[in-house]
C-alpha cells in the first residue's frame, strides 16, 4: 500500500511547489497552499533573523501545509543544522521540511523527532532509496528539469526505478511537467504526485523579474541549455537555464553586471552568479541565471498560482486516495 502525496503532506492537490531561491518568496508559497497544494518558500542561505522574518510571514499567510527549502551543498552542515532548527523552533506544525539534495543523516532524525515531514529532491536511484529509507517524501528529478541538476536520468525512468525498489514510498515526479498530460505520464511512470518549478516562475505572485517571466514564457525546451557557467555561490553542479549571451560566452570578465535585494539587505551580482533576477534586481537581466526547463513548451502566459493548480488537480491522485501494491 502507498499513498499519495496529498495524503502524507495534509493537501488536497498532490502538487508541490518548488522551493526556488528568489523566485519562490512567501506571496507564491502561501497562494499556492491556500490554492490546495503545498507551496514552498525558498530559504537558500537565509538564518537568523533574515530567516525569522521569512518564517513569520510564511505562518502569518497560510494555515494550510506549506515547506521552506534549503540547500545542504550549498550551505554545509553545520548551517544547515541551524536553517532546520530554526524552521522547527519558530513555525507550526504545518510547516514542512524541504531539502534540495541529499543532507547528513543527522537531520532526517531530527525532522524525524519533531514529527514533521521531510521532502527530499534527488537525481538518482541511490539517493531516492537512501531517503525514503530514513522515512522523507522522495522527490525524483529528471533532467528535463529547469535549475540545478541532482543527476543525469530522465524524470520517468528515474520514478520507474525507484517505484521498482521503493514499492511503498511516497516518490514525487519532477523534471519537464508543465501540462496535466505531463503529470498524467508521470503518475503512470508511478509517481504519487508531481513537483512544479518553471510553471510557476510565471505565476503572478513569483519574484522572478518580469523580464524573466517573459523569456520563459515566450521560449521553448529547444532554448533551454545545459551547462556549468552560473557557478559563482554554487559551483559544481550542471543547471538547465534559458540560453543567453553568458551562455553563448563564457569566456568574459567576471565583472558585476547587476544588484539585487535579498530581505532588505543590498548585493551586487557578477556575471556567472548562480543568482536569478528577481523583482529587486536592476542592471543587465538578460546575461542573469534565468532557470527554465523543458515544461516551457506548455508555459506561454503569466496566470495566478492558484489557476495552475487547478489546472493539475483533476489528473492528479487525491489525498487519501491509496495504491493497491498487491
């Protein structure tokens, strides 16, 4: 027996928003779980009282299940140690854990301890097993995906291995989903729900900058590219980003080209920062990280987070809705 997504995070859309740095604040997270999926703030670096703000306006917008995301290999251990202890200390119960990639097993136990439910997003089959082994919804990203990339599968290829080892585990679909036939594919493939990124880039509550919102949604997967370039604040990990003269160019001068806003605090932003431009970013956007995947070929205009749910909830399994495995 396994259930859906929907049933495990308390939702009644088994959709999960993801956690995308900069774009993915609290007006997206809350609307998205007050539309009936669980949205999910992207807390990349934030602690202390950066964080603390963040965390009071998540709780503050929404009483339905909603996640806040970190990154263990971009902050290290030790951070992230801090990142998780604050999201349980100052958060209600349903505020879950969300981790791109792979953390120290420590922080499955502590999540573990709190009674609150961890996500973790993987690339490959090992990390999926591992996961769902220590007791987190294990979401399954494929290449198709926009951002950083955890592996080197396709999206139901991975889902289909992992449902082959992990028969009753909770494993979300992500990677290229950008319509309900998408989503409709990778629930056959065996997923129990589907994570979300580049469709809601364009949602009208994103961060992201409206010149990014336009280039995603007037481009196509054939636009998107592969590569390494936007590694200044993360480096060594291949991300999916719309193609730009950065991209075209790798080879010019790491010289600022911008400056954002991160919780009222000022930055500038180099050419190949892993940063996106958000709607507190001035200076050269179309040289920035514009993440996008292959979903961008069902993308073409900006509409609200709660009109892309209910778009995806009629093909979608429902909460309590359980998978007969025998």
């Amino acid at each position: 027996m396994r259930s859906s997504v929907a049933t495990v995070l308390g939702t009644e859309v088994a959709l999960l928003q993801s956690g995308m740095g900069g774009v993915a604040g609290t007006e997206l997270a809350c609307a998205v779980s007050n539309a009936g999926a669980a949205g999910c703030v992207g807390g990349y670096k934030l602690m202390g009282e950066a964080l603390s703000a963040v965390l009071g306006r998540l709780a503050a917008g929404t009483s339905r299940p909603v996640g806040v995301n970190f990154i263990p290999e971009v902050v290290g251990p030790d951070d992230l140690a801090r990142q998780v202890e604050q999201v349980l200390a100052e958060t209600p119960p349903h505020v879950h854990v969300s981790l791109f990639g792979m953390p120290e097993a420590a922080v499955f136990e502590r999540v573990a301890a709190s009674g609150r439910v961890l996500v973790v997003q993987v690339g490959t089959v090992e990390d999926g097993v591992l996961a769902a082994e220590r007791g987190a919804v294990v979401v399954a990203q494929g290449i198709e995906a926009g951002g950083h990339l955890l592996g080197v599968l396709r999206r139901d290829e991975l889902v289909a291995r992992l449902r082959d080892r992990l028969p009753s585990a909770c494993v979300v679909a992500a990677g290229g989903i950008g319509s309900p036939a998408d989503a409709e594919r990778a629930v056959a493939a065996g997923a129990d729900g589907v994570l979300l990124g580049t469709a809601f880039v364009v949602a009208r509550e994103s961060w992201a900058h409206p010149q990014f919102k336009a280039a995603v949604c007037a481009a196509e997967g054939a636009d998107t590219v592969i590569t390494g370039v936007y590694e200044i604040g993360w480096p060594g990990r291949r991300h999916r980003v719309l193609a730009t003269p950065v991209t075209e160019n790798p080879g010019q001068p790491k010289k600022f080209i911008g400056r954002t806003s991160v919780e009222d605090r000022s930055y500038l932003v180099p050419r190949f920062s892993a940063a996106v431009p958000t709607v507190a970013t001035t200076g050269r956007i179309e040289e920035m990280a514009m993440y996008c995947g292959l979903s961008c070929d069902s993308v073409s205009d900006e509409t609200s987070a709660a009109d892309v749910v209910a778009g995806f909830a009629a093909v979608l399994p429902a909460a309590a809705q359980y998978v007969d495995m025998g």
